[in-house]
C-alpha cells in the first residue's frame, strides 16, 4: 500500500522558549539565544567561616543521629535538614 505524506499550506506553530530574564544583565549568543548574566562568579567563593561552622555542624548531627557508614534515605535527609536549619538559624542570628 502506497502512502502519500500530508503537506501542510498552514504555518508552523512557533516553539515553545524560554522568557528572556528583564533584569540583571544577559549577553547574547547568536539571534535567537539570550542569556542571563545573574551568577557571578563570586558565588563559586565560600563565605568566610563557612567549613569551620559545617565541621561543626556535622559534628552535631553525626552526635545526633549516629554516624553511620550505610543510611536509608530518611536517616540521611533527617540529618541533612538538621544542619541546613541549624546553619540558617546561625546566619539569622548573627544579623
């Protein structure tokens, strides 16, 4: 059985595109991809003290929940989340 293919006379459906970003600054890579500048590169730095306060707060969780070679996934997120709340409380609390 022959098959003929459907030829459309209607124009295509433009794609789908990410929004350009309205702030900051963007750079553009050729005539229809803009990028966004927003991550400068000082965000690859730590903060100062930031390995001293993560030694000490995995310290404390290991204290806390145990420190354990093999976790299930609830063991590891429950001590995960224990120290990114103890290190935003420590960020607030030096404002």
């Amino acid at each position: 059985m022959k098959t003929k293919k459907y030829k459309s006379k209607e124009k295509p459906l433009p794609k789908a595109e990410e929004p350009v970003a309205t702030y900051g600054p963007t750079a553009t890579i050729s005539n229809d991809t803009v990028i966004s500048n927003l991550m400068p590169d000082s965000f690859d730095e730590k903060p100062e003290g930031f390995d001293a306060c993560y030694a000490r707060l995995k310290a404390e969780a290991d204290e806390k929940f145990g420190k354990k070679e093999l976790m299930t996934v609830d063991e590891y997120f429950g001590k995960l989340r224990y120290m990114v709340n103890a290190y935003y409380d420590d960020i607030q609390g030096q404002d």
